[in-house]
C-alpha cells in the first residue's frame, strides 16, 4: 500500500467507535484530506498526542481503497492556550471552521496551509477574535472564495468613501452600481479600511492589534452572514461564541 508523508494542521476530529478518531488535515501538500486514526483516543496510543485540533503535525499516511489511515505522528508545534481558554477555542474553532467548509478535498492550496500555520500563534496568544477576524478576512481573499473589498465587484471601480456591499454579489459595490444588486447593505468606509488593514496584516508583526470595536463587530457580523449565505446553513462555533457571550460575567 502506498504510504506518504505530510506536514499539515488539524483542522477538526471527529470521534467514532471506541476510540478511534476521523482527523481532517489541512496539508501542505495537498490541500485538505481526511484519515482515521484508528485508537488514537487510548492514552498510551502513540498517535493521542498529534491527532488533537490545532496541532501542527507530520503524519506518515497509508492511502487505502476506501479511507487513508495515519500510521505515524508527530507534533512540530501544539498552543495550549486554545484548549484552557473558551474564548481563544471558540474563535480559532470559527476560523478554522470557515476554513474547513470553503474547502474541497484534495485541492493543494499552499497559501491556505501557510494562512493557518502563521494564525495559530496569534489565536493562542493575541486578541482570538481579531486573529480569527484577520485570518477569515486573508483566507477569503487568497482562496477560490475570492471576496472583494477595495474593488467594486460590478464594474471593477476602485471604491472611495462609504459604498454598499453584497453577500450575492461577493463583495462590494460603488454607488453606481448599487441599484443593480438585490441585497445591497451599508459598506461604511470605516469597515472597508478595517478590512484592508486586515489583508495586509502581517503575522510576524507583534505591535498591538488595534481596531476600533464597533468595526470588529460588524467584521464579525459580516463573516459570519457572508459563510452563512455561501453553505446555505449555520456554523457551529458561532453558536459556540453566541453561548459564551451569554455568560455571566462576560
Ligand atoms: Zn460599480
């Protein structure tokens, strides 16, 4: 049987059975991919460790008829700040369910695998919704979901002051183009500079994240509406933040 060796980020597990694990990786050497991990759950399995969410892993696979199996693991960077705090786990689970739904099996997207490495260190220790913000806002301009937020999606005019912005269109819409979308909303030119401030954030930069927070809420909005309308169903992680939100004390 054909075995390969990738170096990948876990995306997200499924449990089955007794004790084993479905593990969806996002790879860098060929995009998304899903293995079993066949009695990962034991403790003294020795693929517990690696095969946990958010883990920077190497795994040595056996590609089967009918389902890929890792064989081997190996941690190269885990954040255990995302499992001992709720708010860091519920963002980084939202960006990295957004990520995981907008993308096709088997699809090498090299910048997406490089997105989500480069983000987790800032969703373990930085604002976790600005990160989660920042690295939704990167990934829908880097992958095949390709949103526009500086240009207008009609005409291609680069967009000044405050305009509209479509979820059916795409993106954003100058004020002549408008008229023609049936789902225009406000696109006040504060959230736009907000959303290129985004783009070109670079995640070697480790000055303070500052954002004003009337226009992380209507980022946070905005995403969340945008994946909503793109899958046709919700997301489990902003039901996950929406429960932390109501918390006492929160
Ligand atoms: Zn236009």
């Amino acid at each position: 049987m054909e075995t390969f060796t990738v170096e990948a980020v876990v995306l997200r597990t499924d449990d089955f059975g007794d004790a084993n694990r479905v593990v969806t990786l996002f790879t860098k050497e060929f995009g998304k991919l899903e293995a079993n991990a066949y009695g990962c759950r034991r403790a003294r399995s020795p693929l517990s460790g690696a095969t946990q969410m958010f883990n920077h892993i190497s795994a040595e696979i056996v590609h089967g008829s009918k389902v890929d199996t890792i064989r081997e693991a190996d941690i190269l960077n885990f954040y255990d700040g995302l499992t001992k705090n709720l708010e860091r786990l519920a963002y980084a689970s939202f960006f990295f369910e957004i990520v995981n739904r907008m993308t096709f099996p088997r699809q090498k997207e090299i910048e997406t695998f490089r997105l989500l490495k480069k983000s987790l260190p800032a969703l373990n220790n930085r604002n976790p919704k600005i990160a989660a913000l920042i690295g939704a806002c990167q990934f829908m301009e880097t992958s095949g979901v390709q949103l526009n937020f500086s240009r207008c999606v009609r005409c291609g005019t680069e967009i000044f002051g405050d305009a509209a912005i479509s979820l059916l269109d795409g993106g954003a819409l100058c004020m002549n183009c408008v008229d023609a979308a049936n789902d225009a909303r406000p696109y006040p030119e504060a959230l736009r500079k907000t959303f290129e401030t985004m783009l070109g954030f670079d995640w070697r930069d480790e000055t303070k994240l500052f954002f004003n927070s009337k226009q992380i809420l209507a980022a946070e909005n905005f995403f969340v509406d945008y994946v909503q309308f793109v899958l046709g169903s919700a997301l489990k992680s902003v039901q996950f933040i929406k429960s932390l939100k109501s918390l006492p004390n929160k």
